[in-house]
C-alpha cells in the first residue's frame, strides 16, 4: 500500500524552493550511499525553475554518484527546443559541468521505437532491478490538464500497463512522438514527486485528489508506487477547486 503526501505551498517559487531543499538532501545521501543513485526527470516547464535553482546552489562535485534518467522525452533532436534533455542540458548540466557519464538521455532525434527498446535495455542494465523491472531511487512527474503524466496520455492510458520498460506514446493535440517509462517501472519507484503548479491545473487536480469525475480515466490516477510513496508538491493555484473554489 502507498502513501500520499500533499504538500502545498502559497506559491511556485516557496514550492520551488523547498523541492531543491530535498533534492540536495538527495544529493548529500547519495554522497553517503553505498551505492550510486538514479533519478528520472520530468519534462515540461514546471522543473524548469527547480533546474536554475540548483544551478546556483549545487556544486558538480554533489551529482557525482547520481545517474540522471528521463521518465519522458519528445522525439526531437536536443537541441531542438522541445527537447526536455537539451533543457536540463542548457539550465543545468553544462552550466555546472555535471559529468556526462551520469547522463542517460533519451535519443528523441533516434527512430522512436528502436529507441524506447535502446533506453528500457540500458534502464535494465544501470538500474537495480526487481522481477525483471528497473528501480529508480525518484521519479519526478508533471501533470497535464488532461490528466496525463510523464508521457501517457488519456487516449492511449493502456500504455500504461505495457510489458516495456518504455513505450512510443502519440501527443493527442499535435501528434508528437514520445517515448515514456511505463506504468510498472514508474510504480516500481522508491520515490515519486508530483511537481504541479498554476490554476489551470486544479480542476484535474481535484479529481485526482478527490477520486471525482472523471480521474479513472487519467494516467496519473494510476501512479501507485507498490512499497514506495508518492508525494504532489502544490502551489495553491493547483489547489483552488480542492478548497471548493472554482476558479
Ligand atoms: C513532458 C512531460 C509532461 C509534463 C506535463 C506538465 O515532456 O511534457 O514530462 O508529462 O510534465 O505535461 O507540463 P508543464 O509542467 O509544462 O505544465
């Protein structure tokens, strides 16, 4: 059974800035950790702010024993500004010059389903595994309006139950490859992190919340992580209907 944490804050910026305050926490066990750790990142704006933050108070010397993984990419080259990788690339990793061995991208500008087999074979060979599944040690999430997360959209929700360790998903408004974790590698996390911000997000996120309307039908109602716990970081603009507003 998984545990949920709501964390909500009166605005981005506090939530920004107490996610950084975990994640160099996550750095400094690592540094104590017998193992390397490996995080998968989400994609979108939200993290962006998170990524020049920890630009300005993480050292490269502190991600030396973390691999950074994507739970999501768009099938486009990295330097094309879809790119979720060139993002963090251009903010974060180049900036500070974090080592490019602890980097794992997924290759948008590859053949997208030669490329979800490529990525899930090497999540296989640097994860632990258990009953054949990666482990990440945290997932970061966002969250669609339409109820989607990392790249599993409503129209395709049976994706989520796939056999891969990465699946080729459609976006439904532009037709965009991506290629996404599955569900089971996503549930197989020892941590996952919501990151979701702004008012646009509240009504999706109260179904979710809630158990209301129509959240059944929204992949990010299925993140249900089997012994690990799924933590939403909120500003209150994504709250507003959780309150009974409306607007
Ligand atoms: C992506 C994502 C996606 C994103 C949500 C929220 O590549 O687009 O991983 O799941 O997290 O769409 O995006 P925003 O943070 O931009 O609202």
């Amino acid at each position: 059974m998984h545990r949920r944490r709501h964390y909500i804050y009166p605005d981005v910026e506090s939530l920004v800035g107490a996610f950084v305050c975990d994640v160099e926490k996550f750095l400094e066990e690592s540094r104590q950790s017998d193992r390397p750790l490996h995080i998968a990142l989400s994609g979108g704006s939200t993290p962006l702010a998170v990524f020049r933050t920890l630009r300005e108070t993480t050292v490269p010397e502190a991600w030396s024993r973390v691999h950074i993984c994507w739970g999501d990419e768009r099938c486009v080259p990295p330097d094309d500004p879809e790119s979720n990788y060139g993002s963090v690339r251009r903010i974060l990793i180049d900036p500070l010059g974090i080592a490019g061995k602890n980097i794992h991208r997924i290759r948008g500008e590859r053949d997208s389903g030669r490329e979800a087999e490529r990525y899930g074979r090497e999540l296989r060979n640097l994860l632990p595994l258990e009953e054949g599944v990666p482990v990440f040690d945290w997932i970061w999430l966002g969250l669609g309006e339409d109820g989607h997360t990392a790249s599993i959209f409503p129209h395709q929700i049976a994706l989520w139950d796939a056999v891969q360790t990465c699946v080729v998903a459609t976006h439904p408004q532009t037709g965009q490859k991506r290629i996404s974790l599955s569900g089971k590698v996503i549930n197989a996390a020892r941590r996952i992190s919501f990151l979701v911000s702004g008012k646009k997000k509240s009504p999706v996120v109260n179904e979710i919340v809630m158990k209301e309307g129509r959240y059944a039908e929204y992949p990010a109602s299925l993140v249900a992580p089997a012994s690990g716990y799924v933590e939403w970081f909120l500003d209150r603009d994504a709250t507003s209907w959780l309150s009974g507003g409306t607007d």
